[in-house]
C-alpha cells in the first residue's frame, strides 16, 4: 500500500508560478516512478510529468518547458515546479506511483485544485 498526500495547489495569475508537492508513505519510494497527472472539469485525466526510478522524466507536450517534475528520496516526496502557468493549466493535480511487483499497482493522491486566472 502507498499513500499519497499533495499540497502546494491555489490560484495564481497567468505568467505565474506554484510548486506542488506529494508526500509519499508505506512502500519503498526509491523503487516507484512516480507521475503527476491533471483533470480538467469535463476532460480526462492526463499524464503532465513522470518521474522514473533512475531520474528519467518524460512531460506532455503542452507543459514542456514550462513544468520541472524532480524527487528526493530521502524525503520520500515528488515535486512539481509549474513555471509560466497559463489558465488552460486550471485543473486537479494529482500524484501517482507506480509500485512494480507481478504486475504494475496504480495509487493515487487525493488530488490539489491549481486555478489559474487570466
């Protein structure tokens, strides 16, 4: 089992910044890739930024360059630095790791609202 536990979310006017953390307890962090994903109001759920158990981060094509995923693992935690937000940024953010055992087990955090005004 892993728990997930986001803050860092708010309002913020374009041009923007806010940082998002996610605080991860009961498995092996080190051993996760962890992601954050995003859902709009009407949309699906989307990747925005993953993080894997060597340091390779991979970004949707509409924040790149503008979005930094980063994790210590010594304080069990992902980060999402969000740089340049834009209103089309508004969504839930939400922390995701996946724990690698037979099979691939998806746990998620309760999600944190980032509005962005214009």
């Amino acid at each position: 089992q892993v728990q997930l536990v986001e803050s860092g979310g708010g309002l913020v006017q374009a041009g923007g910044s806010l940082r998002l953390s996610c605080a991860a307890s009961g498995s092996s962090f080190s051993r996760n890739d962890m992601g954050w994903y995003r859902q709009a109001p009407g949309k699906q759920r989307e990747l925005v930024a993953l993080i894997t158990i060597s340091g390779s981060t991979n970004y949707a094509d509409s924040v790149k360059g503008r979005f930094t995923i980063s994790r210590d693992n010594t304080k069990r935690t992902v980060y999402l630095q969000m740089n340049s937000l834009k209103p089309e940024d508004t969504a839930v953010y939400y922390c995701n790791a996946k724990v690698y055992t037979s099979r691939v087990n998806d746990y998620w955090g309760q999600g944190t609202q980032v509005t962005v005004s214009s």
